[in-house]
C-alpha cells in the first residue's frame, strides 16, 4: 500500500520539477525501529523538515536521547513511538539513556 | 561461569583462594539466594536447598537477595510478575532460619511508576524483614531520573542512592550504577561515587569481609549487551586489600558467577523473567519459554535435588 501511494505521489509532481515541494503536500515519514536492542537504521539522512518517529518494538523500555540534549524521548514502552521534527542540517548522534550501547544517528540535510 | 543446578564447589580446595575459607556455592533456587556468614565469610545457598534438610545449618548472619522484580512487566513469558514475586515472598517466609534481612538489587519496578513501587513494597513488605535496595536502570525512568525512588528508598543515602551499613562485622556497600550513562558506554558509578567509596573503606581492617550490591555487573560479564560496568574495575582497585570480597548483581536474570582473587563475582535470578545466556540470541530482551517452564527459569519450582516438591508446593500455598 505504501508503494503505491508512494508511486502516485511521484507521478503528481513529475510535471512540478520541484522536489521540495514534495515534502509539502506529503512529508514522509523517516522512521526508525528500535528492536533486539539497536536502532535500525542506525543512521538515517533526512531533509530539514523532516519528523523523524521512532517506535520501540522490544517488549524492554528505550529511551531515545540526543548526546547533546537537543531532542529526549520518555521512556518508550512497547510499541510506544516519539517523533523529533529536525529544522537544522547536521548530525544528531543519539542513544538509549537505559541501555547506553544502543546508539543511533540522523544525518540532516539543507533541503 | 554458569550457575548449577546441584552445589558444584567454587575453588574448593586446591589454593589459596579457597583456604580463605571462600565462597562456595551450594545450589541456587531463583526466586532468592539465601547468604550466609559463618566467621564472617558470606556463602551462598538457593532457596531450595535452605529449605530442605540438606541446607548447611547457619550460625552467624544469613540474608537474603532478590532481584529485578519489575512489577509493571505484563508480556510473555510472565504476565504476571506480581504472582511470581509473591511466590518469591511465600517461598522466603516459610525458611526454617528467619534470615537478618534481604538484599534487592534493583528493578523494582518496570517503568518507574509509583503504583508500580506500590505494588512492589506491599508484597516485599510481607516478608517482614528490612529491605536494603539499589535501583535498576528501570527504577530511575521517571523525568528527574530517580528522584521517585530516592524519595522512596534514598533516606540516609548519598547521590544517586549509594551508601554502606554493617552487620555481624561485615561491611556492606550498595552502589548505583544505573544513573548518568554513557552513550556507547556501560553501567557506570562517576567520579563522585568513587570517591565516596574510596573514603567509605578506608579505615577498614583488611580482614573486614566486604559485600557489594549493584544492579549491574560490575564485572565485564557481556558487554556486547552492557552487562558490565565501565568504571567498575577502578571500584574493585579500593577493595584489593581486602581478603574477602562478595559482588552482588543482578540486571541480566540469570546466574553467572566468577572468582578473581579474592573477589567472587554473583549474578542473581529475576522473579520476573529469564533473559538469554550471552550472545545466544539477538538482543537481550525477556527470553521466551513455554509457560509450565517459566518457574524453572525464576527459580521457584528449581527442585533438582530437594527431595521438596512439597516446599514449592507449601509455598504457593497463601499464608494464612
């Protein structure tokens, strides 16, 4: 189903030749799943702009947690998700507060 | 490394540790570990064992440890930690030998919620017995990272929770190190902790039998899950004088113990889930097994040599 609303989307702004206009009508999602205790993907690289959701599918809390504070989820329960909007390009290494072995980076760039 | 089901000796014999008169692990039940100091030197036995005959009768100090309870835990392979800690609970009031008082080394709770604490404390009080508590990983999620369980259980300690008492001549020293982690990292104490304990030892006579309880290993057990703690060996530095040195953890829900020198190294079961043994699956979340095992795993109904079926039995029974 993704595919193919991922599809249509492209045929509809085909004839717009602008790209970020994409992000507009239909921002798409960047997630990351937290299982078996890592981050997948581990790095991500995104627009500025982008929401970034994170959904924990371990049956063990997460947390997601910016080395430089900038972002900090609660405690993720099972299946429980925290979204980040990045507005500036860099890169955002983050990891599990609880379990600190777990780390994860988003890579985001000018649009 | 492994726990066994029957008392296989630790360094029984043949050296110099064990002339110490070291630890030695007789049988290990799960749901608890009973301790006990004779001359002042800890050794360790299930529960299963203590409540059978067979059960080296105590006659100094015994005390007992439980670990990661995590009440607020609701998925396989137990939906209902709140029925195996109360097991726990029946299983340890029904030891012929009342011991001191118990040890738990931390996950308490699962999400650091107060009816979870609640919950918790109204079962473990039924033991009737002093609690001594370090936090979990899991005890200090709420926003200001453990001031819940500090208000709770922090009075009279220092930081984060750490602190020490004594009791038959043994020096206990509970420390936190769960708080402030690292990315990348493992468990960790900080410098502040450290120094405390430094100073904490000090003046101790090198025969003082010495018994440390944390959540996590304090040893690198399988850091590749961070079931170690990255400045725990500059903990044990202080303690190298001593002649008997007893490490209490728990964190990874399994039995793992070690000798090293004078230091023997104890990882206690959960009463809520097993996890799996290192590197045996992809991450170390809750192990599954089928529901008639899961108190094999949790230690309850481990009889391998107690010819007390009955006890387990007795104990699941509600006190009157």
């Amino acid at each position: 189903m993704a595919r193919t609303e991922t599809w249509r989307v492209a045929f509809l702004l085909v004839p717009l030749l602008a790209g970020a206009a994409a992000f507009a009508v239909d921002a798409p999602t960047n997630e990351v799943k937290i299982e078996n205790f890592t981050f997948a993907p581990e790095a991500i690289t995104v627009l500025a702009g982008t929401k970034v959701t994170w959904v924990n599918r371990d049956d063990i809390p997460h947390t997601v947690t910016a080395q430089d504070h900038s972002f900090r989820s609660k405690a993720l329960d099972t299946n429980d998700s925290f979204s980040f909007t990045f507005e500036k390009p860099g890169e955002y290494a983050y990891f599990c507060s609880i379990h600190p072995k777990m780390v994860g980076k988003i890579i985001v760039k000018a649009p | 490394m492994n726990g066994s089901d029957h008392g296989e000796p630790l360094q029984d014999d043949d050296d110099g540790v064990s002339r110490r008169g070291f630890l030695r692990c007789m049988t290990w039940a799960g749901t608890g570990v009973l301790w006990m100091a004779n001359d002042g030197l800890p050794r360790s036995v299930g529960l299963s064992s203590a409540l059978a005959a067979t059960a080296p009768k105590p006659t100094g100090l015994t005390f007992l440890q439980i670990s990661d309870s995590h009440i607020g835990f609701d998925r396989p392979p137990n939906t209902d930690v709140l029925a195996t800690l109360r097991e726990a609970v029946a299983k340890i009031k029904t030891l012929p030998v009342k011991p001191s008082f118990m040890i738990h080394t931390g996950d308490i709770s699962h999400l650091s919620k107060e009816k979870e604490f609640d919950d918790a404390n109204q079962l473990i009080r039924e033991v009737g017995l002093p609690v001594f508590y370090v936090p979990g990983e899991h005890d200090v999620l709420d926003d200001e990272q453990g001031k819940l369980y500090r208000d709770r259980y922090g009075k009279g300690t220092k930081g984060a929770g750490w602190y020490s008492f004594d009791q038959h001549g043994i020096h206990f020293i509970g420390l936190v190190n769960v708080v402030d982690l690292k990315a990348g990292g493992l468990g960790n104490l900080g410098e502040e902790q450290l120094k405390w304990l430094e100073d904490d030892v000090r003046g101790l006579s090198a025969s003082t039998p010495i018994v440390v309880f944390a959540h996590i290993p304090l040893w690198s057990l399988y850091p590749e899950w961070g079931w170690g703690t990255d400045d725990g060996a500059r903990a044990l530095s202080f303690l190298k004088r001593f002649g008997s040195v007893t490490v209490l953890n728990g964190h990874i829900h399994q039995i793992m113990q070690k000798v090293e020198g004078n230091v023997a190294f104890h990882t206690a079961r959960a009463t809520a889930f097993p996890q799996p043994a290192p590197g045996t699956a992809p991450g170390p979340g809750p192990m599954q097994v089928p529901a008639g095992e899961l108190r094999k795993y949790l230690g309850v109904a481990h009889v391998n040599f107690v010819p007390g079926n009955k006890h387990l039995a007795i104990i699941d029974t509600p006190l009157a």
